[in-house]
C-alpha cells in the first residue's frame, strides 16, 4: 500500500487531533532555511551538507546516513540546497511541535525501551537519548513542514504539512486498514474489523528496521 493512502490521511489526521486535544502540540516560530534561487522554503530532503556530529559529507537536513545522528537542518555545516546549489538563507516560519519532552511521554517511553522488548543494544541507545542533559536532553519533536512538501496536509493549517516521520510509521497501520477495509482479511478467515483486530488482546506490533531509523522507531513513533 502507500503512505499517501486515503487510510493514512485518515489515521494521520486523528492522530494528530487526538495529540492536540490532549496538550502535546503547539505551535512557535523557528529559523528555516530558505532557497534564494528557488524561492521556498526548504524540507530536510532538499537541503544537503556536513554533519554536525561526525562530518560526513552530503548528509540530508534531518539524519545522518553515516554515523545516524538525528539533528536540525539548521546544524548542517556547510549547507546547500540540493534543487539549485544555492547557499540557503534562514527565515522564520510557524512550525508545529509535538510534546516529546513532556513527562507522560517520557515516563512511558523509559519504561517502554527498558521493558525487554527491545535488542540489549537499541535498549542501551535508547536510554542515552532518555537520559541525556542540557543540549543532549529529549528535546521536542517539529512535526510540520512548509508547502510546497509531498505528504499530507495539517488540519486547520494551510501550506501545513506532517513531517514524513509522522505520517509514515502510522502507513503500517494505513495499510492494515485497507487489508481490513477492502474485504482481503475476511477473505482469509479473520471476521474481525480493523478496530477490533488492533484491540484484541492477542494482537501484537513487531517492527523489523534498520538500525539508521532507530531513534524515530523507539522514540517518536512510540509516544505519539
């Protein structure tokens, strides 16, 4: 299935509402960087530059591909945009955020990496960005990006759009809704809905990943 699936519009959506209504987003102005020749500006992927963390070159404006550090685009050394070369330039936009720090967040997820459910040393990641102080500590999560953007629109917020790590773990559940949804699972003898399977008590989630998309997987994905 697709991560622009109606299903994922749908979910993505009441997701985001729900996380509203219960106090973890707000919104507050940040330094973005802008393309003086294309005149936009700029998501993670059109940005490129040197990491902040280890300095590999030609790393994209949200992780790094080399060493996996998860950082601002705005920490790139040296940084381009990838559509016309340009030295980008920082303006100040309206951008979203989700509440990561907040206490139930974190309470849940210091539980949750330490609950056994994870390999010993994602566990052992997983508390070093929990743990961690002052400019290491679990900070919150820009969750919005600037039109023009592919993915799907923020409700009430035109020119809005969900970060990509937002929308694209809830497409695991998208397309198990259309499997639902679409007659496939009744099909192969499962009569439950969709809402039902997911409440069963003999449901489990089990994400097989790659290790450069650990810290959305066991962090982001898990508390919102």
């Amino acid at each position: 299935h697709s991560t622009d699936s109606p299903e994922n519009v749908e979910l993505s959506q009441d997701i985001y509402r729900r996380l509203k209504a219960a106090g973890l987003v707000y919104t507050r102005s940040v330094e973005q960087f802008y393309d003086p020749v294309k005149g936009m500006f700029l998501a993670d992927r059109y940005i490129k530059g040197e990491c902040p963390n280890c300095g590999a070159v030609d790393q994209y404006g949200d992780a790094c591909e080399n060493c996996s550090a998860v950082y601002s685009p705005t920490d790139l050394k040296n940084p381009y945009a990838t559509l016309s070369g340009a030295r980008p330039v920082l303006k100040s936009s309206e951008h979203f955020f989700f509440r990561l720090s907040d206490s139930k967040c974190v309470a849940f997820l210091k539980d949750w990496t330490q609950s056994g459910r994870l390999q010993p040393q994602v566990a052992n990641k997983a508390r070093e960005w929990l743990e961690g102080e002052g400019d290491r500590a679990l900070g919150d999560w820009d969750i919005s990006r600037d039109a023009p953007y592919f993915g799907i629109p923020i409700p009430d917020a035109p020119g809005k759009y969900f970060y990509v790590w937002l929308d694209a773990p809830i497409g695991y559940l998208a397309s198990l809704k259309n499997y639902f949804d679409t007659g496939k699972a009744r099909a192969r003898g499962e009569p439950r809905s969709f809402t039902e399977f997911l409440a069963a008590p003999d449901t489990e989630q089990i994400h097989f990943i790659g290790k450069d998309i650990v810290y959305f997987h066991t962090l982001f994905w898990p508390a919102m």
